[in-house]
C-alpha cells in the first residue's frame, strides 16, 4: 500500500485502520464473567433459594459493598433504574415539588422523579465534561427544591464537594448517579463517588465496569434514608416486624439471588476493571496532546473511563464530533457522535408530556407550582455538546496496547485528513 492509500479516510473508501472487532461489554470478549460467575449461579440454584427474602446472597452482597464504599448501609434492587427510585423514594417528595438534574444522562437518573410525582429542572453542564454545572444548579434552586441528582458522567468526577454544600445550605438532599462511575475519585481530598452526597447508586446492568446482567445498589450513612429505601424496594412490607402489611405506596424492586451471588464475584475483580481501563486512557490520552481541538478527559487519575469522552472544537479539529465519530466508525473504532440525540428534556416522555393518560401530570398541571417547558434552548451548553462537541470512545478493560494503538491512529488518520480539507 502507498502512503497515499493509508491516508485516505475509509469513509471516503480508503482501507480502514481496523478490521477486527474491538472487545466489547456485549459479550464475553470484553466482559470478566468468569468461573467465579459460574460456580456463583451453581451455588443459588443448588440452594433452592432464589429470592432474597428466602437466601443469603442479596444481605450478603449488600453488607460486602458497604464494607467495600465503607458506608453505613446499602440496599440492592433490580437496576440502576430502581436504585435512584429507591433514592428518590426515600427523599419522598410531595407532588409537584422540584428535583434538580442534568439533560445529559441516562433516562434512569430522570423516571424515577417523574414516577414519584415531582418535576425534573434541568440545569446546564460544564461543556468541558458534561457534568452538572454548580452555577446553574444554584440558581434553579426555589422554595419546592427538594433534590439535586448528579451524574458522574463517563465516570469523570462531578463538583459533589460543592453541590454537597450547596444541598446543606438550602435543605436539600444531594443523590449521585454512579452508573458510569465506581471508584471515581471526587476532588478535593479523594473520596468515592457516591460518598459525598446523601446517597449513591449504582448499577449492575450489562454494560457497567461490573455485571450481574441488571441489577442495582443504592448506599447511604442515614439510617432514616436506608430503612426507607429498604422498605421501598420491597412494598414497604417491614419483614424485621414480622406483620404482613404495607407502611406506604411502593413496588417490588427486589433483587434476585442469582443476580446478587453473580454481583458478589463480579465486586473482587472491579478494582482491576477500573486499573487496566484508567491505564488504557492515559495512553490514548497522551496521543490526544498533540492533536489540535481534541480534549482528552480532564482529570483522568480521578476518572473510572466508563467510556471515553473527548470534547472536540470543531473549528480547531476540523470537523465536528459526529463528523469524527462517522470517519472512525468506518475506520473500524468504535465511536459514536453526542451520546444522546437529544438532551432528556426533549424526549416525547417530557417535551410531550407523556405521563399519566392524557393529563400532562405533574408537569402541566396542579400541583406543581411550575409549568416547565422543555424546549430547545432550555441548555445551551448541553445542546451544543450533543450536537457538536461530544465524542465518546467506546472503552473496555481489555483494550490490550495494539487496541488502543489502532485507536490512537485511527485519530491522528482522520484529524489530518479533516484538517487538511480546511
Ligand atoms: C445505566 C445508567 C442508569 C440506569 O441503570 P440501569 O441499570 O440501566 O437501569 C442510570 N444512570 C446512568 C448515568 C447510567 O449510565
């Protein structure tokens, strides 16, 4: 091959950098289920007892997790999902009362706001990580404030130090959404994410640093927050009283044994996980220095690299984030251009008002004191990352230095041809 065929894009029908498939959290190949895994499953069908309300896994898991965090108290549940709606439900807000987010998350950081009836106010992001901005949070703080929820996105470390003493200054109770970020580092002295605020939660669905398939953890040091989230996840049935009745309106976010047992081989290897993935970044984050208008994560000794978020300045890189993430997809680098397509806020589920039948509720109606529209503009910053500065890598613990290397050239590749074509 001459030179000039190695440098044209393969979008442009050029040969691609790669041509075998990258490991992937979708399967085995990028997964660490192993005989751990396996003999974890043996062990709770041999028993028999495949609920926690019967076994031992589930207790078991949750008393070796808060060990692990060094917390007080954890509950697990069915998915990230219901661990925030536990979060949620233990800070019981009253219908139409306010909960502070951010637009660039999964929608399972905002459902569970909705599902108990109060409104979700979204705050901008930091356009250089995409997390919350403390700024904006503050001034959207109002008298039916009850909440904020902060997303460590990717697995970057969110401003929790101050969102923290901003919630302590107006009453309110700070939740992290750790989905993307176990053993995240938060400034200014270290400590986990999910320590900070009130509470934590995590997730075990297939694609986070640790598995179970689905599966979620909620911690908290308050025994008031925890005994309610207890209740929450089980029809707020209280077992340890031995009376067969409900203390409030609930669902059954139960996990199940065979997730716990499964999540308990899975919780030895996540330090590793996140080691080999934050060693992987750090080379690919050195080839990024000398790439004009790529940023590279911020404060990568912090970061677990759930994925990895570069922030692209399209005059300066010569293209924009869906323009780089379209050239490396055909380069064979699994990349995608935005993360969402839109911000949450203008999903049917909001800008709609798809809620309760037809009634809007509680966003377009009594009892909520405000109306929100959710409409586009509402976040600047976080529109325009989604729409032109977002880059996401996709990341794994088993990139070897040739999968990196294959990334890292593929990004020089398509950085000089974009470059070139100004
Ligand atoms: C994955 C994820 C969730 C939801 O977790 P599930 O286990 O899929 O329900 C919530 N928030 C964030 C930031 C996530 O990445």
């Amino acid at each position: 091959m001459s030179p000039a065929d190695s440098d044209t894009l393969a979008v442009d029908g050029g040969e691609p950098v790669r041509k075998t498939p990258f490991p992937t959290v979708s399967n085995a190949s990028g997964r660490t289920i192993g005989a751990a895994e396996l003999e974890a499953v043996r062990r709770v069908l041999t028993s028999g007892a495949l609920n926690s309300t019967v076994g031992t896994e589930t207790r078991d898991l949750e008393r070796e997790f808060a060990a692990y965090y060094g917390v007080g108290h954890v509950v697990a549940s069915s998915s990230g999902t219901s661990a925030l709606h536990l979060a949620v439900g233990a800070v019981n807000p009253e219908p139409g009362d306010e909960i502070i987010t951010t637009p660039i998350t999964d929608a399972g950081t905002v459902l569970p706001i909705l599902l108990q009836n109060a409104v979700p106010v979204f705050a901008d992001v930091d356009p250089a990580t995409g997390i919350l901005d403390v700024d904006s949070v503050r001034r959207l703080i109002t008298p039916r404030t009850r909440a904020i929820m902060v997303v460590h996105l990717f697995g970057a470390p969110a401003p929790v130090a101050e969102l923290r003493a901003l919630a302590d200054e107006h009453g309110l109770i700070l939740i992290e959404d750790c989905a993307q970020a176990y053993l995240t580092r938060c400034r200014p002295d270290g400590r986990l994410a999910g320590t900070i605020g009130h509470i934590g939660c995590f997730s075990l669905q297939q694609s986070k640093h640790i598995t179970a398939g689905d599966g979620g953890l909620t911690i908290t040091d308050d025994p008031v927050l925890a005994r309610r989230m207890r209740l929450f996840a089980d029809k707020a049935w209280p077992r340890d009283t031995d009376e067969r009745t409900h203390l409030f309106l609930s669902l059954n976010y139960r996990m199940t044994e065979l997730q716990a047992a499964v999540a308990r081989a899975q919780l030895p290897k996540l330090e590793g996980v996140v080691r080999d993935r934050r060693t992987a970044a750090q080379q690919l984050a050195k080839t990024l220095v000398s790439l004009d208008g790529l940023l590279p994560p911020t404060d990568p000794e912090a970061t677990s690299f759930w994925q990895f978020p570069v922030v692209v300045d399209p005059e300066r890189a010569g293209g924009n984030a869906h323009e780089y993430a379209r050239a490396l997809a055909a380069e064979g680098i699994p990349a995608s251009g935005g993360y969402l397509t839109r911000p949450l806020y203008l999903t049917p589920m909001l800008a709609q008002r798809h809620t309760y039948g037809e009634s809007g509720y509680p966003l377009s109606a009594f009892p909520a004191s405000l109306q929100p529209e959710y409409v586009p503009g509402l976040c600047p910053q976080a529109e325009r990352m989604i729409a032109e500065t977002l880059l996401v890598i996709m990341w794994n613990e088993r990139y070897t230095d040739a999968d990196v290397d294959d990334i890292a050239t593929a990004l020089t590749k398509v950085h000089r041809a974009f470059q070139r074509r100004e």
